[in-house]
C-alpha cells in the first residue's frame, strides 16, 4: 500500500456547487486546497468510496489534467478499487453518463465549466454524477456544501503523475487506473438509437453538413460518428481539435457565439444542416440553411418525430422541459396524450422522472436536449437524432419546422440575458419583483393570472424545490419568467424569457424579437431593468 498522506486544511467559503457543478476562475481552483478541499468534501458526502469504481475525464479545459493527477491521488486515499479516465483526461458529459451507467460505477467526477471560456484566466469547474448518471441531487451538493465548511483535512497518496494519453491500465498504490477511449461507448450507444443506415444514405446523396465543435470536447466524438461512421464529407467538422483555451472562444452554441457557423449556414449556397455544441458537450444549437431552430422548438419537433428514430419506435412515456422552456413540447404532449412536465432549470432535475420511467425526452431551453439513453443532456445526440428525422423525412430543416408549426401553432420564444452585472443591483431587481402586487392586474393591455416564485416538488421523490424564478403569466398565454444564473463566476446574470403562441399560420414567419416587441418591453419595465442595471439592452439574446 503506497503511503497515504493527511494534509491539515480550513475551509473555503462559497463551494457551493450551482445549476451544474461549482464553477469558479481558474485563479480560485489553482490556490493550494481548494480543489482538494472539495473533492475531499465529495467523497466524505457519497457513502463508502472503498473497493468502488469511479469515472473521471472532463472537458479539456486549462487545468483538466492537472486537476486529474490530484483527484486520482485522492481517490487512492479514500480507498477506490479503480478509476476509469477518458484518455487525454478527455470525456464529455453525455460520454461521462454512458460511461458511469454502462460500467455501473459508483459514479463520476466530471470537470467542466461547459460553455463558459477557459484558459489561465478563465473558468474551471468540477461535479459529481450519482450512480444513475446524472448530476447529484441538491440533498447531496448540499451535504457536499456543508461537508466543505466544516472540512479540517483531506487525504492523498503520493505518487508521480501517470500519463493520461497512453490506453491500458496503471496502478496508483493498489487502485487501478484505467485509460480508455471516450468515444467508443459513446458512439456504440448512439448506433442502437439512431438509425446510422438511414443517415449514411442521406450522406451518400449528396446532403451537407457543417458541426462547429468550437474548439470543445466533441471535436474527436463528431469526427468518429459523423464523417468515419456515417461518411459525412471529410470537412464537416469544424473547429474539432479540442484546446484549452478553445481557441480563446467561447464555447456556447449559440447565434451569438457561434459565429463561425451560422457565417458558413447562411446564403442558397450553403450546406443543408448546421449544428454546434458546446464546451462539455452536453447542448447543441440546430441549423437549417439560413434558418434557426429555437430549442424549445427543437425539443417539440424531436418528440414530435421520435418514433422515426430506432430507439424511439415505441414512442414516448413522457416528456419533460424546464420551467422557462417554451410549452412548444406541451402541445406535443397534449396531442400524443402524454405528461409533460415542468421542472426548475438544471438537468439533475429530470433524473428521477427518468429514471422512474415517466419521460422518455426531456430539454431546456438553453440549448439543451436528451432523453432516457444517459442522465445529462447530449447534444450530439439531438444532432443525430434531426439526422435521422432529416434522412427520414427528407424535407429541410425550414420546412419541417415550420409545417411543426402549421399542425401546433407556434410558441414565439426569446430569451435575453444581462450577463456581469452587480449582484446586488440583480438581487435588488428580483426582490422588487417579488414585491409586486401583480395577479389581476393589467399590463400593457394584457391581464396577470398567475405571478409567482415557481417552486417543484418532485413527482417521484417528493423533494421539494423553491425560488426556481419569477413568473408572470397572463390570461393570454404570453409568459415572461426572470431568474439569476447559477452558472456564472462573476458578478450576476439575469436572464429574462419571453413567449407568446402564435396560432394564426401567416404571421410565424415574423422575427420573434419583432413578434414578440410589446412583451420585451413590459418585460424591461416591470422589473426596472435599465434603471437598476444601468443596461438598455441585453448581452446575449437567444
Ligand atoms: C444554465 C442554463 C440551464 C442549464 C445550465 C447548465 O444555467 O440556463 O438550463 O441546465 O446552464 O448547462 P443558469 O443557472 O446559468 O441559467 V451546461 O451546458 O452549462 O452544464
Ligand atoms: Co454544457
């Protein structure tokens, strides 16, 4: 037994994991510690790590591997039998909770700050996955919470680092590390969901495709399935390299940030389908030529079309969407005679609907989609489940989408974020909110129903969740929720989401920031954006 070694240490304020994780710069992490100080926390808060298998990998960001060398050392100590590292220290999310669910280890530790920047500068993250696959319940990030408060000592083995690039197995001490390919698990899995066939007939016919992995974690994954195993034009895959500073972008896919490829989708020239995904992954922003497709739509037309796709021919025992995603899946549901349901924001909030069989898709309007397949959304997968409904159908993506609308009338979205404001001016601006006498009243003409603090209790394990974000719902249907990101490492983000149906057939075609002008702006008023924040206008609007 290599020697273990108990190193004495104080806590650090704020480990606090948030919507996905704890997220903080790079500066914080690298101070002497405080990783350790959480991972320690981790461990004392899962129940017995002895004998047990762990997944480990992350996104490849700035201090991935050298947060690996630490945790590896840590696992040793706390008495793993084995850890199972993504070669390269490389393993995105959804690869992560096919990893932990097929191997049925005793979950994972998953480092990745998803779509935020990294580099020196930048940000870092880190998470637990249960045993199911997916990100840990807030009863155990809270006992993770409390656990880093109260922590006086942690304990390692020390030994010299491994090389995390080579295949094959090493021992720390007696705990075995194994190195293995991210990708193979990962791609087998998608081979029995979507029908790969149909897809390379689609390929074979002349149909192009641009994937923007930005520099990110799915660059080896897109270049494996879409151009080795569906024989997309070599080419296809843009920005595929994975780096650690992804390129110095910023690793969201989205109109604002993928930049690259909504340039390469726009003009008849151009390809027939776009899609991107982010720093992990896990999300992924849907392109036609000249044409985006909003997730909550992306969602609705995926539930709508499952049965198309070989995983999905049974269809559907449910779908689920965070609380600001469109009800765009809701008449979906509505239609198949299926639960839809409503959860706060975070994908940990789907597992137990997942897991007790009540929805079979689930999806955030954040860009991400997924279903039963892993426990964390996946955004290679929603690209090769449109694949699979494009090869099918072989309508563009325009066409499918807006006859989508044509059958369920249109749920005009839009979500505006004020990323780094103060956060005292943010919490001031939502305790105004809260304060408000609202239900019943009229605001520009439309009338308040409902005005609340949306709270959860889950249907499965009663566990209840509240402040989840600020509803305004009016009489009409139209709907603006405003909550604060827990995601960001500086300052505050507020997010603010904007939706009204649209049933009448000749005005979907409108931009919805034009569509949707009267409720941006009673949305800007009501919550007293400009004056409080000092921003006329949103950073990002999706
Ligand atoms: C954001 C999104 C949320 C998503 C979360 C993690 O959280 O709004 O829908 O689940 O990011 O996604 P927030 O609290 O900043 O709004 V990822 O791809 O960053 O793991
Ligand atoms: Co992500």
């Amino acid at each position: 037994m290599a020697h273990v070694k108990t190193v004495v240490t104080t806590p650090f304020a704020g480990q606090k994991p948030g919507t996905s994780g704890l997220r903080k710069k790079v500066s914080v992490f690298i101070q002497p510690h405080y990783l350790e100080n959480f991972v320690q926390s981790v461990f004392d808060s899962i129940g017995n790590t002895v004998g047990k298998t762990l997944a480990l990998g992350g996104d490849g960001r700035y201090f991935n591997r050298t947060a690996i060398q630490t945790i590896l050392r840590m696992a040793a100590a706390a008495g793993f039998a084995r850890v199972m590292v993504g070669r390269g220290g490389i393993l995105s999310t959804p690869a992560a909770s096919c990893v932990i669910r097929k191997y049925k280890t005793f979950g994972g530790i998953i480092l990745s700050a998803s779509h935020n920047p990294g580099g020196p500068d930048e940000d870092f993250g880190i998470k637990y996955n249960i045993p199911a696959g997916g990100p840990a319940p807030e009863a155990i990030t809270e006992a993770i919470y409390a656990r880093s408060l109260t922590i006086q000592s942690y304990k390692l083995v020390e030994s010299d680092d491994i090389d995390l690039d080579q295949l094959g197995t090493v021992r720390i001490g007696t705990m075995e590390v194994d190195i293995f390919d991210p990708v193979a698990d990962y791609a087998a899995l998608m081979e029995t969901l979507v029908d790969f066939a149909a897809i390379r007939a689609l390929f074979a016919s002349g149909f192009k495709m641009r994937f923007d992995a930005m520099h990110a974690v799915t660059g080896p994954y897109a270049h494996e399935i879409l151009e080795r195993r569906l024989g997309a034009a070599p080419g296809t895959v843009m920005n595929g390299i994975p780096l650690e500073d992804f390129g110095g972008g910023h690793p969201d896919p989205n109109l604002a940030h993928a930049h690259d490829l909504v340039a390469a989708l726009s003009g008849p020239e151009s390809p027939d389908f776009g899609a991107a995904s982010d720093g992990d992954g896990d999300r992924n922003m849907i392109l036609g030529r000249d044409f985006y497709v909003t997730p909550s739509d992306s969602l609705a037309v995926l539930a709508a079309n499952a049965p198309l796709c070989p995983g999905y021919t049974r269809g559907l025992a449910g779908i689920a969407r965070s609380m600001p995603t469109s009800a765009a899946a809701d008449r979906v549901a509505a239609k198949l005679g299926i639960p839809c349901y409503e959860t706060p924001t975070g994908w940990k909030f789907f597992g137990t609907l997942l897991d007790a069989g009540k929805a079979t898709l689930c999806g955030e309007e954040s860009f991400g989609t997924g279903s039963d397949h892993v426990r964390e959304k996946d955004g290679l997968w929603a690209v090769l489940m449109w694949l699979n409904v494009l090869a099918r159908r072989r309508e563009s993506v325009a066409d499918i989408v807006t006859a989508h609308w044509r059958e369920f009338g249109r749920n005009v979205y839009s979500r505006h974020d004020y990323e780094g404001i103060e956060t005292a001016a943010a919490e001031g601006l939502m305790d105004h909110l809260r304060g408000l006498p609202l239900v019943g009243t009229e605001l520009d003409g439309r009338t308040v129903s409902v005005f609340d603090d949306f709270a959860y209790t889950d249907p499965v394990d009663g566990s209840v969740s509240t402040k989840q974000g600020i509803r305004v719902l009016f009489e009409d249907g139209a709907r603006i929720v405003y909550r604060l990101s827990g995601t960001g490492t500086q300052g505050a983000t507020l997010r603010v989401y904007i939706e009204q149906y649209e049933a009448d057939p000749s005005r979907h075609g409108l931009d919805p920031q034009v569509a949707l002008v009267d409720l941006i702006a009673t949305a800007r008023r009501l919550a007293q954006i400009e004056d409080r924040t000092g921003r006329a206008e949103p950073t990002v609007i999706t």
